[in-house]
C-alpha cells in the first residue's frame, strides 16, 4: 500500500510538473494580453560597459508610468552600471519634478557566477552563492517584467524567474535583447534563453541573426 | 623652451590630432602597432601632426616625442575621464573594437579605424567592427595591417553612421505586455 502510494507520487509528480512546465512554455511568449494593464513592476539587469549603454537606451524611450516600480540589478563587481542607472532615475525626477519617480526605483548588486579566469572547480561553489543569491532577490522583488541583455548576470534571474512560473509562485515576462555587437552568432546568454524559450520576446539587432533564429524580432540598432 | 613655444605655436594652426584608445583594456598589440616608425610615417604622410594614445591596462609603453619637424609629436596616459574630450578635439580615432568606444566615435561623426584584438578568447567582437566596416562607416584593421589601412584608407568614402533607435523595441514590449499604441 504505502509502496504502491510512494510509486504512485514518483510518476504523478513529475507528470504534473512536466505538465506545468509544458504549459508555461507555451504561455511564455504569448502576449499578457491584460485588458487595461496600469503597471509592472519591472526587474532591470545591468550587463556593464556597453551592455549598460544600450539598456539605458531603451529605458529612455520606455514610457516610465507602465514600468513602476524599477529595480536595478548589476553585478557586485561593475560599479559604473547603477551608478549610471542612478543617473537616469534622477534625471527623471528632476525633469518631472515628481517625488513618486525617485521612490520607484531601487539598486541592488548581484554576485557574479563565474569572474573572467576563474577555476572551473571553485566556480561551482561561487555558481551556487550566486544562485542562492539571485533566488532570494527574485523573490524579494517578484518582478512582472524582466528586461536584460547579457551578459551572464542575467542568466540565473531569468532561471529562476522561470522556475518561478513553473512552481506557480510568480509570473514574469522576460525580454532580452541580444547586444549589437552580435552581428552573426548569438552570446552564449542569448543562446540559453533562446534554445530554453525561457525569454518572451528575443529582439536581435542586425537581419543576419533573424534569419538564424527565426523566433527573434529584428528591431534595427539601438545605439 | 622658445623652441617648443614656436612648435604648438605652428602646430595650434594645423593640429591633427590622431587618438588611439583600448578603453578599459589591455591591448599592447595595437599600442605597439602605432608605435612602429611605419605607421607613424604613415599617419605624418597624411598630414597629421600629433598622436596621443590612451593605453589602458597594457604594459607597453610607447616612445614620447616633442614632435620636431618631421616627425610626429607622441604623448600618452593611462586613464582619463576626458575620453570624450580627446574623441572631439581628435581628427582621426583608432580604436579597440569594443561597442562603446566605437559608437561614441561615430555618434561625434570622427573617422575610425577599429583595430580588432585577435589575442582575445572570443573574438567576437570583430563581427560588428566588420559588419559597420562593410557598411563603410569605419575602416577595420588588425594590429599588423593597421600601416596598410591607413596609407590606403581614403576618408571621403567614409558614410555617417546614422544613430539607432530603441522605439521598436518599446513598441513590441508595450503590445505583447497589453498597453495601448499611442
């Protein structure tokens, strides 16, 4: 009895979740649809350099009253992206004069899973911190749209974030958009989240790499 | 001392100044490139007077010259907040191949050449550098043809680069999250 019941959560259990997995799958991607949405709550990665620049880019053009609250994430060791970030939300709130705008954003660093030329043995201790970390902020902030561009920061957030829908926990729309210095191949971050369909939306920049991933949107340069 | 007054004197009519930057980088390769009597003659040929390089975290460092007649005058730092001052005041930029440096160059509409790092792991940085090269808004060298490019480079040919634009990325991210196009 008690072996037929254990036999019974074995199998039942990861039907139910490769299920639910199936379903979230084929929702992701698919418009949120909402009737008259006010606004989402929104998780901003910070890649550095040139992945900054471009993130701050679409920021700008991105109607800031749809994507309140902000939350800023860079990586623990790139101090020039928040700072830049901090830049941007303070210009806004000076040109609208409005205190709501310099509340409705927030900065946080993440650890790095991986620094350039790291060891491959010591990284799978720091790949597990900085899982553990990304897991306690994603669920902290509970974003509904998740934007990034790479580099590897993005990565976990946006695992979790799906496991997130999976478990049923929280529901995010995550688009990324690969960085214009990829004009061939995707970034091995582009390629995870689009082979894994875990981002909603891939928007590439150049109309050689839409043609090789046909389920990216091309959207021209955003620098 | 009267002598060098008399040079920035002359050199404050027709200063042309050549800008090399690696960014945050370590390129020693392109630092030691420009630093070749070759390219130096090459530049001076083209009727430019003044080299300065921004040379980053690299170990190379590049010979000074007061810039006496005939030769180039060559000045050099490590880092500086003021790259966009150089960018500006220069009238030739040769640059790593990293997207901000090159889209900064562009967008203050300076002649380019990209040198791509061909020591770096993944290299895919030369994709854009060739891709805006193609569209001939840069010239793109590597460190040991960067003499070729510029004895050959003709920079009439050279188009604008027209800067981008995120709105159509807005526009998708506003429709599939619901919001109404305006």
């Amino acid at each position: 009895m008690a072996l037929g019941m254990a036999l019974g959560v074995c199998i039942i259990v990861p039907v139910l979740l490769l299920i639910r997995v199936a379903y979230v799958l084929y929702r992701s991607g698919k418009p949120v649809g909402a009737k008259s949405p006010k606004s989402y709550s929104t998780l901003v990665v910070l890649g550095s350099g040139g992945h900054t620049a471009e993130m701050i880019n679409l920021l700008l053009v991105l109607e800031k009253h749809r994507f309140t609250p902000r939350y800023y994430i860079a990586a623990a060791t790139d101090n020039m992206s928040l700072q830049k970030a901090r830049s941007l939300e303070n210009s806004w709130a000076d040109k609208g004069g409005d205190k709501i705008a310099k509340i409705a954003a927030e900065y946080m660093q993440i650890y790095r899973s991986r620094e350039v030329g790291q060891s491959y043995i010591t990284s799978v201790w720091t790949t597990l911190v900085a899982l553990a970390h990304a897991l306690w902020l994603m669920l902290r902030i509970r974003p509904q749209v998740i934007l990034c561009n790479g580099p590897g920061t993005c990565i976990p957030l946006c695992m979790i974030a799906f496991l997130l829908k999976v478990l049923g926990i929280g529901w995010s729309s995550i688009f990324y958009v690969e960085s214009i210095a990829r004009v061939r191949r995707l970034s091995l971050s582009g390629l995870i989240l689009y082979k894994l369909r875990v981002a909603d939306k891939f928007f590439v920049q150049w109309p050689q790499l839409q043609r090789k991933y046909p389920r990216a949107d091309y959207v021209g340069c955003l620098m | 001392m009267a002598e060098g007054g008399a040079a920035r004197g002359r050199g404050a009519e027709a200063k042309r100044v050549v800008f090399v930057t690696v960014g945050t980088t370590c390129f020693d390769a392109l630092v030691r490139a420009v630093d070749q009597q070759e390219v130096k003659q090459g530049l001076l040929a083209k009727g430019y007077t003044h080299l300065i390089i921004q040379m980053g975290r690299g170990t190379y460092i590049p010979t000074k010259s007061e810039g006496e007649t005939g030769s180039l005058a060559v000045d050099y730092f490590t880092f500086s907040s003021s790259i966009a001052d150089h960018l500006r005041s220069a009238s030739l930029v040769i640059s790593h191949a990293g997207s901000g440096s090159i889209f900064e160059t562009l967008r203050l509409c300076k002649p380019l050449i990209v040198v791509v790092n061909e020591d770096l792991m993944d290299n895919h940085q030369a994709e854009l550098a060739e891709e805006l090269a193609e569209r001939k808004h840069l010239y793109c060298a590597r460190p040991q043809t960067l003499h070729q490019t510029i004895s050959e480079m003709n920079l009439e040919s050279l188009l604008p680069y027209q800067p981008g634009d995120a709105t159509p990325v807005a526009k998708l991210i506003n429709r599939f999250l619901g919001f109404p196009e305006d």
